[in-house]
C-alpha cells in the first residue's frame, strides 16, 4: 500500500548534508505512517472502518488535524502530497502519534467491549489530565493576564476612538516595587524626576497609575510621597476583596488605620475599592478573573483632561460612567456602603443603571479642598505652567517693567481659564518685590486661587401638612 512513498522518500538526491539531517524527521514519519498503515492492511482491517475512527479535528491553537481520509488507497495524488510535501511535516508527525495510539488500542485485545472501556478509561484519564494542566495553566498566566486586561482598560477609556494616548509603561510588578532589596522603585522614581527637574516643564508627568494593592499603608505613603515631591497624583487600589462586609471589616481593621490623614503627600494618592469584571471563568477557573478598577479611573481622567477639564471629577452618574467594564464584584448601596467608602477616603465603584460608575472623587487627605483629587491636580497644573513660564524670566533686570509684564501674563494665563466651563471659578494674583527681596534676587509671585467644588450630598428638607388645623411637620431626607 505504501511501497511508492517508501521509494520516493528513500530515492531523493541530497543536495548537502545539513539538508539531508533536517529532512530526516520527516522521512522517518513517512516512513513509519506507511508501516503503520501497512500493518492495519496485514490485520485485515479495512480502510473504509478506519477512517471514521479519525476524523478531521480542529485543535484549541487554532489548526486542524487532517483525517486519515488522506491516505486514502484511491486518492493516489492526495496521498503522495501529504506523504512527501515538506507543508505536511506537522501534519504528519500528528497524524503518526495518532495512527500509533489506535495501533496501540486495537493490538491490545480482540474483544470489542474491552476496546472500548480501554478506550473510554484512557480518554477520561487524559481529559482529567487535560483539565488540570488548563487549570494550573490559567492560574499561573492570571497576573499577566491581569495586568494586560488593565492597560486594554485604559486606552478603552482614554481613547475609545484610538487616537494617541501620550503615557509610559514600566515594567515592574508590585512585589518589586515594594521590595527593599529591589532597585526598581528609584529606577522608577529617577524616571518621573527628571522632567520635573528640567528647566522646561513640558514633559512632565501628571498622573501615575498602579493597578493592584500595594500591600500596606507605608508602601502607598512612599509613592504619595514621590507624588509630592513632583506633582504627580497616584491612583491605586485596595485587595479584590469578595464582599462589602469584608472590605468594611479591613478598612475598620488595624491592617489600614490611618489610610486617610492629614499630612500635604495624602493629597496626591486616591485608592480604589471594589474591583470590576474583567471577563467571565471558563470551565477550566474557579472564578471570574477581576480587574483593579484604577486603571479603568485612569483612563477617564485623561480623557476629561482633554475634554471638559480636570477641575471635573470623573465621578458620579454623568462624569464617572464607563462602558468597558459591565460589573462589580459586589454590590454596594447608596445608604450605608457609599458613604462609609467615601468617609473613609476611598474610591468605591458601583453598578448603577446598569453601568459601572465611580462614585467619589476623594483624595487620602483629610482637610478642606485637597480631599478631591480634581481640586489638587488643578492647582498643580496651574503652578507647573506658571513655574514653566518663571523659569523663562530668569536673570533679567528686576525693575517695574518686569514686575508688570510678568504680572499681565500670568495674569492673562489664569483669566483665560478662569469661569464656567474653565479650570477655576476665580483667582487673586500679586507680583512683589521690596528693596530687601531685590538685594536677594529675589520676586514674590503670590496665587490664591478659588477652585470650583463638587457636591457629594444634598439636603432635602420636606414640610408637609397635617391636618385642616394647619400643623405642619418638618422631614429631614438626606
């Protein structure tokens, strides 16, 4: 049956002999297809009852195990392909190891049940198999996987449309940035720096994203710190916790007491609760794979950077919608849960109206106007841009036409983005230099600025009539 692939195989000239070792897997698998073939023939089992033990069958990768259709006896031209073009290599290494395992199924005994609960055994063995190995598969790559889905978050909410997103990667998981012994936070560190320290603000960094829980108080104050130290704003996350009660038992918890405080660095760091569904579990996960919701924020702040304006906090039903994401992983109420999320200085995310909104705009700081994070990014704004322009001013004769040019342009800068629909609802500006700054080189440039506010709760106070006598009772709703 296999005679003519044997000789053809066997009779090619060798043009060198690296081509001839690097032909030989092939050859081999031709060859040992035809002796399995031939010892089926010798069996006396027909090709017609083989052939629907081995259907064509497409594979998980995508590729498509040919049938043994191909070595059909009748379709000489199709046989002879298969069995000598080079294409068919793969293809006839699969189709070796499958000829042998039924080889090997139907040499073992001549009793037809005991075939096939051979068969059947071995099948589920090796699906059980296959099970565990996805299974360990899924859980080993579900970090990678994870952080890929977090960066297609923030371009979906960034750019939807696919224009250019101005931003930088690096490439370090949280377990190095935290690590003591690790080099990868002041790499880091040294990256953001540098344009902040350039006499031209231009290619500073506004915004720095870490998706995930940074594992305690310390580590999350020490990237508030490098925030500070560059006008930068931090947005990271709490752990994927499971349920509302068990994120209220943490945040209550000794583990993140003192997350808020007082001190000028809580400004610059926001942190996320309640993670959002990054896709559905197969059958070979447990669970669904959940995503940090930080990213998803990100994205929607730089898009609102570019469009109604950073003084607009990406937050509540309008402004802090998203489409890229359809569920939370646990509910959270107006009532209770929402309030104690934002009491406590965090983030939460919820599903209302069926989508996925982020409900507080709340910085770690607990004072007046630097606890939204809006309000804090405005004013680091403005004063990059006036610094940017100082820088220029440098070493020229401090005289009061100096002082009043320089007063008009930042002037000019701040009343341009000042009013409805601008970064600031109002500003105040002065531009000072007595005799003594003068001996020092030295103007004073004082901004006081009025942010616009957010409102986070109305108070609806309803009287209503009693009786026909005229007593009225006064209800409270908040």
């Amino acid at each position: 049956m296999a005679e003519e692939e044997k000789q053809q195989s066997g009779n090619k000239p060798e043009a060198a002999m690296g081509s001839a070792q690097e032909s030989r897997p092939a050859v081999e698998a031709t060859q040992r297809i035809s002796e399995i073939v031939g010892e089926f023939e010798k069996a006396k089992l027909p090709y017609q009852k083989l052939e629907p033990l081995m259907p064509q069958v497409k594979m998980t990768s995508g590729e498509t195990m040919m049938s043994l259709s191909v070595l059909n006896p009748a379709k000489k031209e199709e046989r002879h392909k298969f069995l000598t073009r080079p294409q068919f290599d793969v293809a006839r290494k699969v189709m070796l190891r499958r000829l042998k395992q039924w080889h090997k199924l139907l040499s073992s005994s001549d009793d037809v049940e005991e075939l096939r609960n051979t068969a059947s055994l071995e099948a589920q063995a090796l699906e059980e198999n296959i099970n565990a190995n996805m299974t360990s598969i899924y859980e080993q790559i579900k970090p990678l996987e994870t952080s890929y889905r977090s960066i297609q978050q923030f371009f979906a909410n960034s750019s939807p449309s696919g224009d250019p997103v101005n931003s930088f990667f690096s490439n370090i998981g949280i377990s190095e940035l935290i690590d003591p012994d690790s080099d990868k936070f002041e790499e880091l560190a040294d990256y953001i720096k540098k344009p902040f320290r350039a006499f031209s603000l231009k290619e500073c960094f506004s915004l720095m994203v870490v998706p995930g829980f940074l594992e305690d108080i310390p580590n999350i104050d020490r990237l508030a710190k490098l925030g500070e130290e560059n006008k930068v704003h931090i947005i990271t996350d709490l752990p994927n916790f499971e349920s509302f009660k068990e994120a209220q038992e943490q945040l209550n918890g000794p583990g993140l007491e003192g997350l808020a405080g007082s001190t000028p660095e809580k400004a610059h760091v926001s942190v996320l609760v309640n993670w959002v569904l990054g896709r559905q579990k197969n059958r070979y996960e447990h669970e669904d794979l959940w995503l940090p919701p930080s990213s998803v924020l990100a994205g929607l702040i730089y898009k609102q950077d570019e469009g109604v304006g950073m003084q607009q906090p990406c937050a509540g039903y309008q402004y802090g919608a998203t489409d890229s994401v359809k569920a939370v992983r646990f509910e959270v109420d107006r009532a209770v849960g929402a309030k104690e999320f934002l009491l406590k200085g965090v983030i939460p995310t919820v599903l209302w109206d069926s989508k996925v909104r982020f409900l507080g705009d709340c910085s770690l700081y607990k004072g007046e106007s630097y606890d939204v994070y809006a309000t804090k990014r405005t004013a680091d704004y403005i004063s990059k841009n006036v610094c940017h322009y100082l820088n220029k001013q440098t070493f020229k004769l401090i005289d009061n036409t100096l002082l009043d040019r320089v007063k008009k342009d930042i002037y000019d800068f701040l009343r341009a983005n000042t009013g409805k629909g601008k970064l600031i609802s109002d500003f105040k500006l002065e531009v000072t230099s007595t005799p003594e700054q003068r001996a020092k080189h030295i103007i004073d440039v004082k901004l006081n600025i009025t942010p616009f506010t957010s409102v986070r709760q109305f108070d609806v106070y309803l009287t209503a009539k009693q009786s026909d006598e005229g007593d009225f009772t006064d209800v409270e709703m908040k």
